[in-house]
C-alpha cells in the first residue's frame, strides 16, 4: 500500500521492514521496496530500477543489457541504448541517473538524498510532509517542476540527467544537467509507407515483449471515445495479443465515452465492462493523498476511491492487472497548442499566478529552456507538454498507481523512438491526429470488422444515439440530434471567430 514499490538513494540504507539495500559502485547505498523491480551487473555500476521492455525486433531486452554491461559506455552510446526501450524505469549508469522518455517513475532530491517519492524523501530527512496547494479542476492541478514547493527539495525533469557524487569531504552533491529529449533528432523515412511500417512495426514488438514481461498479467486497456485509446487498440489487434477493455466512470464522462467502447469491443470480440462506483472509502482515498505526497489529485484518485480499480481485479478473478494506457501519445501533437496560440503559460496555468510556489517554479524552468542547449528545435507547446504536463502531472499519477496491490499502469507510448517517428509525421497532422488514423487504417486487416472499426464516430462527433444497443426510438433521439447539431453548429462558429482574430 503506502510507500509500495518506492525506492531512496543516500549515504546509509533505510532500514525499513520489507525493503532491500544495494551499494552502488559511485559509494552511496540504494534502498528499495520489496516489490519494486531492480536488476544491475555483477560490479553494482549499471542498474535498472522499474519495468523496461525492448521496442526493436532481435534486440537484447533492457534487463539482458544491464547485467552484461561493463560500465564503460560513453554518454552517447548510453543514449543510444535507452532510446529503444519502453516501460516506466531509472537507469543508474554509474554516477549518472537519467529518466525514461517522459519521466513516468519520477525523481525527487535534495542534498542528501534521491528518491522516487516526497514523502520518503521527507520522512528519511525528519521532514514535515506538508500537501501542495493544488486542487483538481483548477489549472495547473499539478505541481510543475523543477521546484517543488520544499526548501531544498526539486524534481527532475524529462530533459535533464542527474549526476550523483560525494566530494573529498563526504558531502553530497547531486548536479543535474540538460540533457536531449531526442538524442538522435527526429527520424527520417524515404515515404510515408515505410514510416507507417516501421511504427507499427516497433508498436507492436513492444506490446509482445510487454506481454513477456509481465507473463501473468491480464492485460486491461483503457478505453474512450477519443483517438489515443483506439489506435492503442489498433495495434493491439495487430499484435494478436489477448486483452480485455475498460472504462470508469466519473460524473464528467460524455455519451461517447458511456457508448463507443463498448460497440468497439463487440466489433473484435473484446469482454468491455463500464465501471461504475461503489460507495467512497475515506480511507483510501487519504491513503492515495499520503502515498502521492498529495502531487496527485486526478480523477485517478476517485475511481481508486469509490473501488473501480478493485472491481477490475474482481472480474479478472484475483489476476494481477496490467493497465494499458494512453496519456503520452498527446505529447506529439502540440496539444498545448489548442489553447493557445502563441504558447501563453499563464493563459494555460491561471492558478499559477495565484499560488507562489507554481510560479516560481514556472520561472525558473523558462530560464532552464532558455540556457537549454540540446532542444531548442523542440517546439514550446511540446517542450511544455513533455517537461511538464508528463514528467510532473502525469508522473506523480503514476507513482500513485504504485500503492495499488495486484495492479500496474503502463504508458504505452513511453519511448524516445516512438516520440522520434511519431515527430516525423507533418505538423499539421500531428496537430488534428491524422498520424494517428493512418496508423489505425495501416495496422487493421482489410476485413469487414476492421472496416466497421475505422467507421465509428469519436467522442467529439458523436451524435449521442446512433451506437445504442438496443437502438432508441425516435422521440428520444430527436432531442438528442438537435443537441448534436446545434453544438458542432457553435463550434464551428468559434472555429472561424479564431481564425479571422489570428489573421487580425
């Protein structure tokens, strides 16, 4: 439960009943969670903490590298190496630790220690752990890095590398360093076909190691009415891999959400289940606070509370459940930039000029971006999204999924080759997930069930009624299709507000 799957890195173990201790080669001792997985060679020099899996076809899994590697690869070979895995993971080569893709097992440090939770952080420096002034419906819900609201406490971000040292007079010193989100720039292809073919190729050698990975999994994807969820499924379906879909519910969910999943499912033969609430446990709900250091406040912490993720686990019949989903396919797409256009942080993050802490915290990374010397050719909205959006908000989300027994969450999207051959596509698609239906449309087999796949509306189109099992009668769907219509009517006029006050 609390504190599951976390781990610290200081001068002495922890010493904590269930967790383990390792002497790392650089001198400092990492402790860890008994159920958080660690792998390293035989000199304690090279270690991977987490679940990491191979995207290349024939090439060696993550956990194989680390334990036959020497530690004597140059930074650039190291790079080389990462840029094919997926999964949520830590990688310590020797005095350096780098984050995965998006920084989905997030880093906290100080000058004493590093850890993948503030709260053990706290409670291992005789810390209050005090909750951030963050609230779910408000913007930012998250706090944004590298600050974080503790003296002397701050995160590490997806663009930056953590160097660990101990000087000749025994004190610590942990130095981060920019670092390249891509450190091989953006991949290029010699036609649209062979950069569909390489994707979904990769796509899919990475779900079938995933499912290697983790043998004994049921594997759970989560579903929507959206474009993200659904090229997942694609993929899934294109990979043969067995698996069933989801959706829980929460009372801001769209009609699309409620019918589209489900009507997806029945197309390939998938068992869905829409999970409803049961009655809220106070207690976990403040366990989910305590675990996350209150750094989440999501509707996770909701489904997590009103026992929807207990429900999964009941249909599954006691199984470990592996969560399936889809929040980083958005850091390519310049989602930032529906809001707006210039990038304006603060139009984005209003509540940031309300609390202190998140706006110095902002301040500061503008000026890490500005002296940033690897990725400038980043856009802002996704220099933005990726540091951000993903290695604060989502990261944190994540750490929480740590306290819940039987279940892990995967980020299906999470490697730096995906990001590179995804970015390769053209802006403007990207911008209004094209990519993404071409995909779909590239990985499906040409048979009527794939066909009926590609035809059903997403959430944003969907006019309320047509997908309903059994269909409903006329003088109900009537006032539904006046709502359907009279809203793309008003959009569409808000489209075109936003374009003549550009052009202005």
């Amino acid at each position: 439960m609390i504190d599951d799957r976390q781990f610290i890195i200081r001068r002495q173990p922890l010493g904590r009943e269930g967790w383990k201790s390792i002497s790392l080669q650089c001198g400092l001792v990492l402790s860890y969670h008994q159920q958080l997985r660690v792998c390293h060679n035989e000199e304690c020099s090279v270690l991977l903490l987490g679940h990491a899996w191979q995207v290349l076809p024939d090439a060696l899994s993550p956990s194989e590298l680390v334990k036959s590697d020497g530690g004597d690869k140059s930074l650039e070979q190291i790079y080389d190496m990462e840029q094919s895995w997926c999964g949520r993971y830590i990688l310590i080569y020797n005095d350096l630790l780098l984050l995965d893709n998006c920084g989905m097992m997030g880093v906290f440090y100080s000058s004493t220690s590093i850890s993948s939770s503030i709260r053990v952080l706290c409670h291992a420096e005789g810390r209050d752990v005090v909750n951030p002034d963050i609230k779910y419906g408000v913007s930012p819900n998250f706090m944004p890095g590298p600050l974080t609201g503790y003296d002397g406490i701050f995160r590490l971000l997806p663009s930056q590398v953590l160097k660990l040292a101990i000087s000749d007079t025994q004190s610590l010193k942990f130095a981060p360093q920019p670092r390249p989100l891509l450190p091989f720039g953006v991949r290029q292809f010699p036609s649209e076909k062979a950069q569909l073919d390489f994707f979904i190729n990769i796509f899919t050698t990475s779900l079938r190691n995933m499912r290697s990975h983790f043998p004994d999994y049921v594997l759970c994807l989560a579903l929507t009415g959206g474009v993200d969820s659904r090229v997942a499924m694609s993929l899934l379906e294109a990979s043969g891999l067995d698996y069933i879909t989801f959706t829980a519910w929460h009372p801001r969910i769209t009609t699309g959400d409620c019918d589209i999943p489900p009507y997806l499912a029945r197309l390939f033969g998938r068992s869905h289940k829409l999970v409803m609430r049961s009655e809220l446990s106070q207690r976990l709900y403040d366990d989910y606070t305590t675990h996350s250091g209150g750094y989440a406040v999501d509707q996770d912490r909701n489904f997590w509370a009103y026992g929807q993720y207990r429900q999964l686990s009941e249909q599954v019949e006691g199984k470990p459940v592996l969560l399936l989903r889809n929040s980083i396919w958005e850091c390519t797409d310049d989602h930032y930039r529906h809001h707006t256009d210039p990038l304006d942080i603060y139009r984005l993050y209003p509540y940031a000029l309300q609390c202190e802490p998140i706006h110095q915290s902002i301040e500061y990374w503008r000026q890490l971006v500005a002296d940033d010397p690897y990725n400038q050719d980043i856009n802002s909205w996704t220099r933005l999204f990726w540091d951000q959006r993903e290695g604060c908000w989502l990261s944190s989300l994540e750490q929480a999924y740590d306290m819940m027994d039987g279940i892990t969450s995967v980020q299906m999207c999470n490697c730096r080759l995906f990001m590179s051959t995804l970015m390769s596509f053209d802006e403007k698609e990207r911008f209004h997930k094209i990519h993404e239906k071409k995909i779909m449309r590239q990985a499906l087999t040409d048979n009527a069930q794939s066909q009926s796949f590609l035809r059903v509306p997403y959430d944003s189109r969907y006019n309320g009624y047509s997908l309903r099992q059994p269909p409903l009668p006329f003088m109900q769907r009537l006032p539904m299709a006046v709502r359907y219509y009279r809203h793309n009517a008003v959009r569409s006029l808000k489209t075109v507000a936003k374009r003549v006050l550009r052009r202005k």
